[in-house]
C-alpha cells in the first residue's frame, strides 16, 4: 500500500506510521547543471509528492514537453533566471519505509559556504556527476567536504546517462575515477547509479535501459540504508541547554542528549567543576523514562543538590571528553571579510558560548588539487587548518568520533554574524605551545569546590554598574565590612585606586578605556580562583564589554548590581569633591554619559535615594536569594 493510498483509507493510521518513521537526511551535491535540483524534483514528482500548482506552475514555465522538475526545488527568482541554485533548498517528503529532508545545494564555488550549510545535518550525500563531462574539480571538492563533515555514506549517481546511451564504459570509467579518489575519504560506503534525473530512470523505477546494473534504484537506496548505527551510542554527552525550576520540590536540566546512552541510577560527572552525582530520574513531557538515548531532549533530574548551568556538560565519570583550551580545527570561512588573526570571536560549541581567538593558520586546501598549500589567513569559502585558543575550557570529542561535541560555529561579538563552521580534530600537541600557554596548562591542585568548602563562601565578582561618580566606591567598601563581619572574606577592587598602582600609560582616560577593563576584570577572576568575594567599581559603558566580562567570568560566578544615579547628581558630587582637575574630571564624566548604556540584565537594581546601610541590607538579601550567601 502506497502512502497516498494509506492517507487516503485511513488518515489516523497514517499519521501514527508517519510519527513513527525513521527521519533521513541527505544533501545533494555536486557541480554546477549536473542536475541536483531535477533529481530531487523527479524523486518528488515520482513519489506523488508535489502540489497540483506546484506541477502546473512547473509546466507553464517549462519550453518543451518534458516537464523542468528543476522548477520544483528553485525558488528564488535569480535562480530561476540564470537555471542555478544559489541558496540551500530544503524539501520534505516520505514513503512507506521513511521521511526524508532534502538539502539541494548550489555547485557554484562562490556558493561553498551554502554548501556546507546544507550538509551539516545530512546523514548521506548524492553527488552527481555529469556523464558527458566526467568527474569535475568542483566534483571532488564537495565530496571532500561531505567528508571533512562526517558524512558516512557517499551515493555517487552520474546523471544524463540518456544523452550518452547508457553506455556502460561511460559508466565505469567514472565509477573506476571517483574510487580512486574517495578510497582517501572517510566514507563509510560510496554506491554508484547510472540515472536520468530528466527521465526518471533508476531514480524511483527500475530503468529497462541499464540491464547491465545489478543495482536497485536510489530511492531504495535511501529507504534502506542503515543510518542508527552511525550514531554514536557509546559516548555519553549531554549538555545542558536550560535549568527546569518550576518550584521548590523540582530542578531539572534540560537538553539533546548530543550522543551515548543514559539510564537511570547511572553515575555522572559534571563539567567544569568535576562534581560526581547518579542519575535520579530522566523526564519527558509524557512522563519518566528508564533510559534516553541520542538524539533524545529530556531533562534529568540528579540525586545530589549540585551547582549545574546553562553550558555545563554531563557524561559518565570513565568517558569524559577532552577539556582544553588549546585546540586544533578545520575551518570553512564563510565570512566576505579576511580572517584577522588579531581579533578575538566568540565560539559556540553544543549550548556554550566562549571568547576565543585563532592563534594559527596552518594551511588552507586547493580548491583545484585538494592539496594543502601554505597560507596566514581565509578569505571567503576557504577551507583549511588552525589552531584556536578559548578564554575557558571547551569539552569537546574529536569530530569523526562525535559530531555533536566536535563541531563549533565561529561568531563576530560585534555583529553576532557567523564567520566560519569549524570541525574539532584534537587537541592542541602542548609542545607546540607557547613557553606562556604550557605554563597556563599547570593548575592548582586545589579545587575550587575545597576552597569554597574552607573559606565558607562561593568565590565570585559582584559588579556595581552606573555612571562614574554615582556613589559606587563608599557602597563596595560598606558591602565589604558587611560580609567581614557577617564571617566572609571579600575584597575591594576599586577602579581609582587600582588604576594608581598601574602605568600612567595605561591609565589615560581610565574611566572608558578597554585596555584597563580587560586588566582590572582579569584581577578580579583571579580573585574568584580563590574563593574570595570581588567587589568592583569599574564603571562600564557598553553592553558589549558587559557581556564580555560576564562571559570571562561565567554566568554563576557573576553578579551585576546597576547603581542608578541620573548624570546631574554625579556632575553635583563630583562638584563638591572639587580638585584641581575638575573641569576635567567633568568632562570627562559627561564623555562616559554619551556612551553610556545601562545594564538590562542586571541581578539587582538599587535607586541612589537609598541610603548606604538601606542599598548594604539590599545587596546582601540579593545575595542570598541568588545562593551566594548562607
């Protein structure tokens, strides 16, 4: 029973089969008018897939009388005029075994970046090539970065086999061509189809014109190649998206189980901070489960009260992936502007965000031979080697062993755009290192956690944010004696004062100056890896540098308190504080204002009509409401 059969006799079954059936998803790739976008509208059209408009559409702009299934797929009205695709096309469908994705992908090289774009998901790849021309550069490319993306399975259908008479030499000469190549790949299995997308032959229906092919047809193919044993079942990595607290009696955290098994009663550890704990119980929205398993979402509940946030990563305690800030990758630079090794991004790695910089370029891969060539920088599309260096730990597997955990995105902190897809081959050999960065390889041998547990406090930095003048300082050092005799140890990192100990070079326009900050918030998280409460008063103009700093820190490590103070009364303070630089000093202040964005997110908001000891009581209930104080 077909499934237009099935859906029209009983739609109720037909949508239970269809809840059930195993999803595949397959890119297709290759040159350019090798006919990617008139296979996948012949396998629509051939499995009763495509909307009656959709079809009438298709042969009124059609000149002949065989219909363009090209039409079916092309959307954008630049590709329809120059008969190209340029943007990745998605289309769905299912049979009786299976539902597919379809990513249809453009073959021109200016459109790389698009490419892999669409074959970042995909669990198989078509690559087609064209009979008449042979096996093409730009053929080989993207079966090259369908394997540089772990793609496993390679089906190779050489099209337009009517326009050389299904000559099976033709067919064979490519076939014997393209092994030779992908035998260096890392695919899984490569197939050959000898096919006519135009005409359907071999794509959903026996040909009667290839009886020399023993070979079934690519729909068959898709419907049955195995695709749950690529998954990686052994690895257990979760990484936590979100935590669940609807009230006090339950907390949870969710996330995609990235890959392994997970069951109930199992030990876990958790990263960063090492803290082991079992499985309590795992969490849909149907109810509990015995076991999850990937690609699942859940939310897993743990037997222990431990500190576990948003970038935090669970895995069994004898299977943990690497944790590093050094590691080595392949970059596709999809960004029109050269990759500037100056510069810092931000990395996002399965649900963390962390500052890094590309330390390295290695080498970056012909285009024409797929050789490694010499290069110090990417320009667009470009594919090649680096090392990279994050500001904190990433856990990561290597990528060929797990894609989720090994694939990262670089991004613009200024513009949030996507500048490059990166695959993680390992990590960085640490004597290639700096003499600086393998020192930085050796820790403490006290964990953080023992700290706490001697000092009786959670190391962390509370930021006081405002304008300059807005009574920051005498608020830090109130707060201060408050947690001194309350039994903390805190310490006060004042901007003035700490500005003073520094070069004058550096301390030229203190107030707004990017140098200084990335100073002065560095000291104050060595003073979080001791377990000492940072009070700060640097003041911060923009939410950039908020975020940056909240990100050197960490979420749980950091705390904002916006002080807000209008201009007029720190114009006024600053006036009764006098000085021989005042004007100055005003000047100054009224520079900082211009720029000057306040916190939106901040933890606690305090009026300056408050007195000190009334804003020290409502830091401090802040404090403990969040679980930094007892």
């Amino acid at each position: 029973m077909t499934t237009t059969e099935l859906y029209t006799k009983d739609i109720h079954t037909f949508l239970d089969q269809h809840e059930r059936k195993e999803m595949l998803r397959f890119v297709a790739v290759g040159s350019v008018d090798d006919g990617k976008s008139t296979l996948i509208g012949r396998l629509l059209y051939d499995t009763g897939q495509v909307y009656a408009d959709q079809l009438e559409d298709a042969r009124k702009n059609t000149a002949g009388d065989d219909i363009d299934f090209s039409l079916l797929t092309d959307g954008l009205n630049a590709e329809r005029e120059q008969g190209i695709t340029i943007d990745v096309a998605y289309r769905y469908f299912a049979t009786a075994k299976r539902k597919f994705i379809i990513a249809d992908t453009p073959g021109h090289v200016q459109y790389t970046r698009n490419m892999v774009t669409g074959a970042s998901t995909a669990n198989a790849a078509l690559i087609l090539i064209d009979a008449r021309l042979g096996v093409l550069q730009q053929s080989k490319r993207h079966a090259y970065i369908a394997s540089m993306l772990g793609i496993p399975h390679l089906i190779v259908c050489v099209n337009k086999m009517d326009l050389v008479d299904f000559d099976k030499k033709i067919f064979d000469e490519i076939k014997a061509e393209t092994l030779s190549f992908t035998e260096k790949l890392r695919f899984k299995d490569v197939n050959f189809f000898p096919i006519s997308a135009l005409k359907g032959d071999n794509v959903v229906n026996k040909s009667e014109h290839t009886p020399w092919f023993d070979g079934g047809t690519i729909l068959e193919f898709l419907e049955d190649v195995p695709i749950v044993t690529d998954r990686n079942f052994k690895n257990f990595r979760f990484p936590v998206q979100y935590v669940l607290r609807p009230h006090l009696d339950y907390r949870a955290f969710a996330g995609q189980v990235s890959s392994g098994v997970v069951k109930k009663g199992d030990p876990v550890q958790v990263l960063p901070s090492g803290k082991t704990s079992k499985i309590k119980a795992i969490d849909v929205f149907e109810g509990e489960l015995d076991e999850a398993f990937t690609p699942m979402s859940v939310a897993i509940r743990l037997e222990d009260e431990i500190d576990v946030s948003r970038g935090d990563m669970l895995c069994h305690p004898d299977d943990a992936p690497h944790a590093t800030r050094h590691f080595q990758a392949q970059l596709v630079w999809m960004s029109e502007q050269p990759l500037d090794l100056r510069r810092s991004f931000l990395i996002k790695h399965t649900s963390h965000i962390v500052r890094a910089n590309v330390k390295k370029v290695h080498s970056k891969i012909d285009p024409d031979t797929l050789d490694s060539i010499e290069t110090k920088t990417f320009a667009l599309n470009e594919i090649g080697s680096v090392s990279i260096t994050t500001h904190r730990p990433l856990f990561f597997d290597d990528y060929q062993k797990n894609r989720e955990t090994g694939a990262f995105i670089l991004i613009d902190s200024m513009t949030n755009a996507t500048l490059a897809a990166g695959m993680i081959t390992g990590p960085e050999d640490s004597s290639k290192l700096s003499s600086s960065e393998r020192a930085r390889l050796h820790r403490s041998k006290i964990k953080a956690e023992e700290r706490q547990a001697r000092l009786k406090q959670r190391g962390g930095t509370i930021w006081f944010a405002g304008l300059p003048h807005g009574g920051q300082a005498a608020l830090a050092y109130a707060l201060e004696k408050r947690l001194f005799d309350d039994g903390y140890l805190p310490q006060v990192l004042d901007a003035e004062d700490f500005m003073q100990d520094l070069d004058a070079d550096v301390t030229d326009n203190f107030v707004w100056a990017p140098t200084s900050l990335g100073v002065f918030s560095r000291v104050a998280r060595r003073g979080n890896a001791t377990g000492l409460m940072t009070i700060c008063t640097f003041p911060i103009s923009r939410p950039q540098q908020r975020e940056t700093i909240r990100s050197l820190m960490g979420d749980q490590a950091f705390f904002e308190i916006h002080l807000d103070t209008p201009l007029a009364v720190c114009q006024q303070r600053l006036q009764e504080e006098g000085g021989e630089d005042l004007e100055q000093d005003l000047n100054e202040l009224t520079f900082f204002a211009s720029s000057y964005t306040p916190p939106t997110a901040a933890n606690l908001s305090l009026s300056h009509s408050l007195s000190v000891e009334e804003a020290v009581d409502a830091v401090v209930n802040a404090l403990r409401e969040h679980g930094w104080l007892e």
